[in-house]
C-alpha cells in the first residue's frame, strides 16, 4: 500500500468516527490522528527519509 493510501485510509477512519460521534471534541481529534500516525510509523519513516 502506497503511503498515499495510508493516509486516505487514515483520514477516512478519522472521518468516519467524528461524523457517528465517537469523536467528540477537537482534542479527541488530534489525540486519535497522533496515535495513527506513531502506530502506522507514518511519521517515523518520512522522518528517517
């Protein structure tokens, strides 16, 4: 999978959990973005590039 991809997929998931309200502030928000980011090493491979 493309890193593109990943974070469509990411972005989607994201989406998906602020519109049926499991997200429900813009500190939620950030917090779950950070965690799929760390969790995915999304942001420590393009770190290391």
């Amino acid at each position: 999978m493309g890193e593109q991809e990943k974070y469509k997929k990411m972005l989607k998931e994201v989406i998906d959990e602020t519109e049926s309200r499991k997200i429900n502030s813009a500190e939620e928000l950030i917090q779950k973005l950070v965690r799929e980011l760390t969790s995915n090493k999304v942001l420590s491979q393009r770190t290391q590039s």
